[in-house]
C-alpha cells in the first residue's frame, strides 16, 4: 500500500507518517521545507498514484484584525490551506486507482467562528465544502474523500501566545497523535464527504449536518 503526506514535516505531519508506516504503507512524504509546494499546480503535476492521500499542509495568517490583513497573508493562506487542496484532488483524481482514499485536514475552524483568525476560518470552512461537494463525483470513479476536523493542536503551527491565551481560557490542546486517530478513523469509514470531528478526551466523532429547510 502506497501513501503520500503533504504539511509531511510539521507535528501532525510528522505522526500521520508515522502512523501510515506503522501500518504498513510506504509514505511519500511531501513539504514545502523539501521543496514541494503544494500552493503550484505544476509540483503536484509530478505526483503519481497511490493507496491514500492525507492533503495535511496547511498555515494561519497569525492575526485577528482583518483592517490590517496583508494581501501576502491572505493570499498564502488561500494558497496553502485552499489552492493546495484543490490542486491535489485535482491531480489525484487523474491518477488514484479505485478504491483509493483522500483524507484532508480541515479544521473545527471549517465548522464554527473563528474570531482569532477569520481568513484561516474562512479557508477550513473552503475545504470542508469543497469535500462534501467534490466527492459524489470522485464517489463514481471508486475514489473516497474525507474531512478531518480537528480543535487546536500543539503543534509549531499554533503560536505560543496563543497557545498561552487558549490554556488561561480553560481549552486543552490536542496532541498531533491525537489528531492522527481522526485521520485513521476518517480512513477506516466506508462513508464518503464526511466531516470527523477531533476534540481533547474524546474519540473521533462523525459531525452531523442538520440540512436546510426545503422550499414551501
């Protein structure tokens, strides 16, 4: 069984990898630190076929005031947490064999506000769309695709500050092995477009959405 892991060098990357070795897969592990960019079209144009993706890169703006949001801010995380997922389903699309799986790590931020950080709310609730919207059509070539939702982790990618601020609020932060189980469980399910919810001190939950009323 054949795996890749983009955001492969950060703390959830790193135990997604080590996870997927554990269990057997040969993982090919993509980041930016080695060169791979998932935000260009044309790094993802060389990747091959395999088993299953964990489309995992992803980055906050780092701030909350959206008067002084940069233009390089926004478009890295457009580029980063949405581009990087749309490319690479893309292109897996083209190349996974039936039968294959796609895990993307979205985020609770993709379900609920996100006051601390609205563009990286708006990106993680990009991707939890675009999964439940992309995946009947990959459902009819025999490919699945998954949303993991994850609360915050500590990881390199949540600044100590705010790590400091969510702790003297009474949050507790999830670990990245924590957040692995979700990608497993997300994995394991037969289903399809779904969201997997990751909170401290209880196990991967599959998130209900309740629908919209029809028209009179």
């Amino acid at each position: 069984m054949t795996a890749l892991v983009t955001g492969s060098a950060g703390g959830i990357g790193r135990a997604i990898v080590t996870k997927l070795r554990a269990e057997g897969f040969e993982v090919k592990e993509l980041d930016l630190v080695s060169g791979f960019d998932v935000s260009d079209p044309e790094c993802w144009e060389h990747i091959g076929s395999v088993d299953l993706a964990c489309l995992n890169a992803g980055v906050l703006t780092g701030g909350d005031d959206i008067a002084s949001l940069t233009d390089a801010q926004y478009r890295r995380a457009l580029g980063v947490n949405v581009d990087g997922v749309v490319y690479g389903v893309r292109r897996l699309d083209r190349v996974m064999p039936k039968g294959s799986t796609i895990v993307v790590t979205a985020s609770l931020a993709g379900l609920v506000g996100i006051p601390d950080d609205p563009i990286y709310g708006l990106t993680k609730h990009a991707v939890v769309g675009f999964v439940r919207s992309v995946a009947p059509q990959l459902a009819k070539r025999g490919i699945r695709i998954q949303a993991v939702c994850p609360g915050w982790a500590d990881t390199a990618l949540t600044p100590p500050e705010f790590k400091r601020d969510l702790e003297e609020k009474g949050f507790r932060l999830l670990s990245a092995e924590a957040v692995v189980a979700g990608v497993w469980a997300a994995y394991q399910s037969e289903g399809t477009g779904e969201a997997w919810i990751v909170q401290p001190g209880r196990e991967p939950l599959l998130y209900e959405f309740k629908g919209v009323p029809g028209p009179r």
